[in-house]
C-alpha cells in the first residue's frame, strides 16, 4: 500500500486537481476518490476537500485551525472563478454540497448536507435559472430539512411528519406529486420548525451554512452511531474525517434527470453484470436512505441511452483502474452525466471470494493479491447452514437479496427493542420501513434486517454487507407499521410484535415461522461431500478451493486442532488440520467416569487410590488408541488433567443438604457424611486459581503417571498395528521449572517401562503449556525441560488481566467496550500490548535456551483472524483451534504470509 507522504504543514485544503487515491489518510477514502477520477478525466463536479488534519485540530482543541477559513475562502473563490458564479448570489447561485469522507467508509454514520446556499433570495434565481420553481423549492425545502436535522440538531422526524402533512393536503402518495406552490409552503412550515426548535432563525447567509456544515461533518465524527459503528468494524478512533465541499449538480430537475449507485459487480453474488439503482428526478439520499423505490440501473439504457452507455464505459474504467468491484455514486442533470464518489465496494462473503478469483482470471490481480481481498470473517460466514429450499413454512414475501445468511428471530420494529429483547437471549429480526443510521445499535443486534422499501444500495443493505448480516430489502408486498408495532402480509395476515419469522439474504424470500437449516455447501465441501461444478454454489466452492489451495501453499503456520475424541479428531482432518493441537483428558471422565475421578479425589487410603486408578487406566488407554488412529501420522498433543477441582467432586451445597435432611429424618448417612467432611477439605474459594493443572498431578500420587502409561500403551499399541502414532504429552499450568522437573522424570520412567514390557520404541515428546505469567517470564528455564510450549491464551488472558472470564464478560465487559476502554474482547482477540508481550518474550526466552523449541497455541485465539497473525509475527510454528475454524485459520496463516513478506498490494 503507498503510504501518505504528504508533511503535516498548514495545508489544510485540497482541490480536486491535487489529490490522488493513495492520500486516503489526508483525504480521506471520497476526497482520495474524487480527485482519483478527476486526475482520470472523468465528469467530476469541481470541488475540494478540507483534511483529516483539520478535523483533528477542531475535534482536539473545539475550534477549527486558524489557517483553514482563509484556506477555504482561496479555494471557494477559485472554485467560483471556474463556475462563473459565487455561492448564494441572488440571481445565478452556486450551490454546494458538504459531505463527509473518512479514510475507512462509514456508510450513513456521518453527515452530508446538500443545496447549500439556497436562501429566500437565491431560491428565485435558482428557478429562473433552471427554468423550473418546483426544483427550486423542491431544492430549498431539502437544505432546510438536512441542515435542521444534521447541523441545528433538529428532530428530523417533525421534519418528515411535515412532509407527510403535506401530502395528505394535497392527497399524494409521493413528494415529487407536490407542486411548487405545496414546496413553497412546506420551506415555511420548516423555516418555523428551525425556529421553534433551535431557537435560530435558518441562516440566510450562504457562508454561514458552509462553514456551519463543515463543523457539524467534523461533530459527526464523534457521534454515537459512528463510534458504534467503528467499534463494530475495528476503524481506529483517532482517524477523523475529511470534508468535501463540491459544486452541486442536480437529478431533481425532472425526468432527464435523476441519480443512481452503481456496481461494477453484482456485490451479493459476485457475478458481472449491470447492477444498481435508478431514480429519475431525485438527488443522491433517495435513494441511499430508500424512502422511494428505486428502478434497476439497466433501465436506464431506456430512459437515457447516452448517459447509459457513458456510465458504463467509465464503470469498466473504474474497475480496471482500481482492479476491484468498484461502487460508484453518480447524477444526471438533464442529460449530463455526473461522477460523485467512488470507493472499492462492500461485499458480501460470497461475492468476496468468486470476485477475487474473477479478477485473476481476467489478469487484473494475482494470487497474492486475491488471498488478501478475502478474510477469515468471511469464509467463517460462508460456513454458517442455511435454509432448506423444500421447506413446507408459508412464504409471504419477497424482497431484494441484500446481503446472504438465513436468520430466524422475532420481529421487532425499532432499534431500543431489538436491543433490549437481544441482551434477553432472544433472536430477533429487526423489521423497518427502511432504516436509518440511528438504527445501527439495533441493526447489530438483530439476526437480520428486512425493509419494505430500498434496494441492493439503501443503507440497511450497505450496512448489513459490510457486518455480515443477513438483509432482505424492499419487500414492497409487507406492510409495515412501526406505530402499531406489526406487519401485515399479503392475504391480510397480520404479524405482531414477537411473532417469529424468517428471511433468506440469498433469495430475498419472507417467511412466517421457523424454517429449518441445512449445511452450507463450503461446510460440505470441506467435509469431502461436495465439488466444484456448474450451479451457482458449485461455483463458490470452486473459488474457496482455489483461494484456500494457495493459502496452504503459502502459509508458513501449521494448523491443529482442539480435539479430544476420534470423531472431533476425524472431522478437524477433513477440515485441513494437521494434527491435535489440545485434547483435554478431563473432557474425557465427565458422564459414567465422573464417579471414579471422584473415588480417585476423595481416597483416605493408597489402596482405594490404586484401586481408582487401576479401573481409569483401560478407559483411557481405549481414547487414545482411538484418538492416535483418527490422528495417525499426524500430531497429537495430549494435555494432562486440567479441570479446576469442584468440576469433579459434589456439589457441596447439595450434599450438605441430603446430609442434613438424612439427620433430621435419622436415616444413615455415614457414606454422605464422610463425603461432604472431604469436599469441605478440599473446598476453595477460587477454583481456578487452586488445586487444578499440575498442582493436582503433584498431590494425588499416580494421577499424571496412570495418564502417561494410557499414552504410552495405546502409542505402543498402534505401533505394533502397523500404525504411526505421533504423542506429544502436555503438562498444564506450569509456574516453575521444577514443577516440570518432578512430573517429568516420572513421566520418563513410565515410558522405559512401557518400551520394555512392549518390546517398542516409544518416542514421546514432553513440554508445557504456558499459560501463568510467570511462566512466560522463566520461560528460558522451563524451556531446559520442555520440548514444546504451547500457549494457553485463555489462562493466560484471565491472569494477565487479573479477570474471571465467566464472570467479567455478563458484568462489565459491554461497558468497557461502550467507553472505548477495549476496542475488542481480550478473550476475542489477543491483547497484543499485554497479553502478546508475555507470548513474545516466552517465545524468545524458550528458544534461547533450546533452539529447536516447538511453539504454538492452544487457547480461543489461535482460530481468530487478528490474532493468527500476531502468531506468525512471533514466530510460532502452529495455532490450534476447533475444528469448525481450522479453515479460518489455514486461510489467515496463509495471508499472514504474505503480508509478512511484503506482498500486501492493498
């Protein structure tokens, strides 16, 4: 990527002629853009753009930077040489628009405001210019009502409620049925809500607007819905926006006008073709924010084949020039074509992966390159089931396909009870007329998002692709009513608040009650049931196989898996993994086993131990061969027991219950009486913290030695079976060498015996998992007995962080992520700065003393994305994870390659 290496001086304005597509850092993504395609030579309306730094400078100090009003005043007056008109001048105005532009695209989350300087005396030379007073004050009235609402902080829905007023007057469905006489009226009736409401009369000075609206942009930086939305994205807070001002052009000034968004692709599916949406005699945010529907763009091939033909020629100029599905904002104003941004596209996950391998078959990009256009976020979406197409449930609609994924829930109709019926453990579908980016919280919060008006380009449906969230818009057959909380579908069926529903991003189909799920093919894929072909998910697969192929090829991280039976362990290999990274024994003495680890526990003499400990050794021996033959060839890493004690013994309140009651009833109860003596005895306050890992194989003599015989015997076993059995024996919860040390040598001892009696040689390697502070910080004397560290991130989260996961997170965790404290959960993704440190200096420490040290991981984070390559950045040699996410970490390893090797063209 080509960095900005624009100084940081007092320049605090560009025009459209100066900036390039790589000053997204000072530019922002649209200015970037804009004057991207103004160097390419395409109709982009003259403009500038005010910087990212400027925006930071206000937000920092609350005032704007001294040189920035000369600045702009230099730029807005060459800007009316070129036009041959000044802003707001009575007879001929020029107007322009203010729009925000942050480096990353925060669709809706920030401010725009349109038409500025129109005002009671300019509107009249708009119209006698335009020949037309409808557009005029059709024009005025849209100012009023952006800049009540976004700069004065007026609530737009008295705005709309006018609007609506007005309508029902003049007894019309739609505003562009309003004359000019009804428009003129409405500028009134909103010039007095202004009034009313801010206590300001609308600032008639067309300078005053400007610069108005660009702190309002500034300001919007920081509002709730655009930190939402960047915690939800990951966008960092210290970014800031650009500002463009830009001479207006205008689709509202009848039927050979109009404005539209285009793709070059189709960016559900990924498939080519002319995708988009139309709206004769409109401007830009209707059809962003839906509120009428829109036509397909290829009707435009209709309605004005000149313009047509030119969009589609500089679509493909676009792609080619940015070598990606390009989104592109443009208006027509009376038969002029007009470019107004231009940005690389959201994309569902699916169009993510078939575009990516399209553009290397066209020779636009290369392998590298198409691995770093896909995430593991969106493989790991491509694997979620979907609806079964013979489904007997009643369909009652069908709208546009706006973003994949089938989503059962509830149906809500706003956002407060989307989210408080969410945060209840309740699955809902968030159901709106169209949305809105004050929707955002409940957006996140919902399964899906289905709207009765809007396209493939309205914000719910930009906003959903880029979350991932299944969307169905513009189901123009479902009446929806907020007010009255319901749905009314066709036949006159009403649904309520709380009944349940369906929608199918990928067919755009409505569904009354729960449709039931099956297997996404990538799923099956992986899996071996499924192969490329002709059908449209044939293709997907075959674009995941390709992407994944030169993934594997690339990456230098092994990837395992957390498996602790054969059919975890055959499953994890069908999914890629190459070998066990983490099988947890105490997963395998919970159901009938529970009571002899109890027995073991509890035992007051040595020969009750032995007797525990001689009925678990066959079971386990058992698991193991099972395990080493799913595995064989491959590693298996088998930790020792690590449950925290109270897992394994009776719950003491229950217990001290039946004893009290056998008292009370003077029944026997000398068995349960003893029992509970002991369960006080080994009672702790803090279980995760006590008597657990090694401290448990240290204190109950023959626990860890039995576990190592099972390990060695079925080893030995499968070898003699011809097979290639690859043990790794973990020891848990490690804080100092000489831990290692004793359970080692006993360890060792077991395995001489087992090779002697069995006639075989048994090659079992012996580390640690690290997992304890102050572990990572002796990790160079661990390192001199362990053959293998493998990182419990999971521990070492809680520890690092002095946190209980299963507590913090239902406690305070959604407030530190509200207040910015955490931008993602710890337990998500690595703490890089304090967790990652610890991971870092082990590593280093480990290999210091022993060179040939294995490395990887075992917790939570080694199947997440960021984190996988924060592992290949350290140098560790696997990660390890469930087997649902081996391929999302096969596919980050192999982009984490590249990366690292400077290959990132993005």
């Amino acid at each position: 990527m080509s960095e900005n290496k624009e100084p940081h001086v007092a320049k605090f304005v560009y025009d459209f002629t100066e900036g390039n597509k790589d000053l997204k850092d000072l530019l922002g993504g649209k200015g970037a853009n804009l004057a991207e395609m103004t160097n390419l030579g395409l109709p982009v309306p003259p403009g500038f753009t005010i910087t990212t730094d400027a925006c930071k400078v206000y937000l920092d100090s609350g005032e704007e930077p001294a040189a920035l009003r000369d600045e702009v005043s230099a730029h807005l007056d060459a800007l009316e040489q070129r036009m041959g008109k000044k802003l707001g001048q009575a007879d001929d105005p020029l107007l322009v628009s203010v729009r925000s532009g942050a480096k990353f695209s925060m669709p809706g989350m920030m401010d725009t405001v349109l038409n500025i300087g129109l005002s009671d005396k300019s509107v009249q030379g708009l119209a006698a210019q335009a020949g037309d007073d409808r557009f005029a004050w059709d024009s005025y009235r849209r100012l009023i009502q952006m800049f009540g609402k976004t700069v004065l902080g007026v609530d737009g829905d008295l705005f709309e409620e006018a609007l609506e007023k007005a309508k029902e007057v003049k007894k019309v469905a739609v505003d562009t049925d309003l004359e000019a006489a009804d428009l003129k009226k409405l500028v009134t009736a909103f010039k007095k809500i202004v009034k009313k409401e801010a206590g300001r009369d609308f600032p008639q000075d067309p300078r005053e607007q400007m610069d108005l609206a660009i702190h309002a942009v500034f300001d919007s930086w920081n509002t709730d819905r655009a930190k939402l939305y960047r915690r939800q994205e990951r966008i960092p807070g210290d970014l800031g926006t650009a500002v463009n001002v830009c001479s207006m052009v205008f689709g509202n000034l009848g039927p050979d006008s109009g404005t539209g968004v285009a793709f070059t692709r189709d960016p559900a599916s990924g498939h080519q073709g002319v995708y988009g949406d139309y709206l004769q005699n409109a401007q830009g945010e209707d059809v962003v924010a839906g509120i009428r529907n829109t036509v397909p763009l290829a009707e435009l091939e209709q309605i004005d084949k000149k313009s047509y033909d030119q969009l589609m020629q500089i679509m493909e100029t676009l792609e080619n020039h940015y070598k990606d599905l390009c989104d592109i904002e443009f208006t027509i104003e009376r038969g002029q074509l007009w470019m107004l941004q231009t940005r690389v596209g959201k994309r569902t996950a699916g169009a993510a992966f078939r575009i990516a391998t399209q553009l290397v078959d066209q020779g636009l990009i290369d392998e590298a390159e198409a691995l770093q256009r896909v995430t593991g976020a969106q493989l790991a979406q491509l694997m979620f089931p979907r609806f079964d197409e013979n489904t007997k449930v009643a369909q009652v609609g069908r709208g546009i396909a706006a973003s994949p994924g089938a989503a059962v829930g509830k149906a809500v109709f706003d956002s407060y009870t989307a989210v408080k019926w969410s945060r209840s453990g309740e699955k809902v579908i968030l159901v709106r007329r169209e949305t809105n980016p004050d929707d955002l919280d409940g957006m996140i919060a919902a399964e899906g998002i289905l709207t009765s008006r809007g396209g493939k380009t309205s914000h719910a449906a930009v906003v959903a692709r880029g979350m991932g969230k299944t969307c169905v818009c513009g189901a123009e057959e479902l009446e929806v009513d907020t007010k009255r909380r319901r749905m009314t579908v066709p036949g006159g069926h009403v649904v309520e608040e709380g009944d349940l529903i369906s929608i199918d991003g990928s067919s755009g189909k409505v569904y009354l009650g729960e449709v039931p799920v099956v297997p996404s093919p990538v799923v099956e894929y992986f899996e071996g049931r499924m192969h490329a072909g002709a059908n449209d998910a044939d293709e997907l697969v075959e674009a995941v196989h390709r992407i994944m192929a030169f993934a594997d090829r690339k990456r230098r991280l092994r990837v395992r898996a957390n498996a602790d039976n054969a059919e975890d362990a055959l499953r994890a290999r069908r999914f890629g993994a190459q070998g066990i990274g983490l099988c947890r024994t105490e997963h395998m003495f919970l159901g009938d086993r529970r009571e002899l680890v109890e027995r073991l526990i509890l035992a007051d003499t040595e020969a009750e131990r032995e007797e525990s400990l001689k009925a678990l050794l066959p079971l386990q021996k058992q698991d193991f061969v099972e395990l080493f033959s799913a595995m064989d060839g491959l590693p298996v890493t088998v930790r020792l027991l690590d449950p925290p004690l109270h897992e394994f013994l009776p719950d003491i309140t229950e217990l001290s219950v039946r004893v009290a009651l056998a008292e009370s009833r003077q029944e026997p109860h000398e068995n349960e009486l003893r029992l509970l003596q002991a369960v006080h005895r080994l009672h702790e306050q803090n279980p995760m913290l006590g008597l657990r890992g090694v401290r448990l194989g240290l204190v109950i003599p023959g626990l860890f030695t039995m576990q190592v015989r099972a390990i060695a015997e079925a080893a030995a076993e499968r070898k003699n079976a011809k097979g290639d059995p690859r043990a790794e024996i973990m020891i848990p919860l490690v804080g100092t060498v000489q831990e290692l040390e004793i359970v080692r040598e006993e360890a060792d001892q077991v395995v001489a015996e087992v090779e002697a009696a069995t006639g075989v040689e048994l090659k079992l390697s012996i580390g640690t998992m690290i997992e304890l502070p102050r572990a990572a910080l002796t990790a160079g004397q661990i390192a001199e007995a362990a053959e293998f560290f493998s990182f419990g991130t999971n521990d070492l989260t809680q520890t690092v962080w002095g946190f209980s996961r299963d507590d913090v997170e239902a406690s305070f965790f959604t407030a530190y992520l509200e207040k910015g404290i955490f931008g993602v959960s710890p337990f998500e993704t690595i703490d890089k700065d304090g967790v990652g440190s610890l991971v870092k200096l082990a590593a280093e420490a480990g290999r210091r003393t022993r060179p040939d040290l294995k490395l990887g991981v075992c917790g939570e984070h080694g199947g997440d994305p960021e984190s996988v390559h924060f592992f290949h950045e350290v140098g560790l040699d696997y990660v390890s994870c469930s087997p649902f996410r081996i391929p999302v970490a096969r596919l980050e390893a192999g982009r984490a390659a590249i990366t690292a090797n400077g290959s990132d063209h993005r």
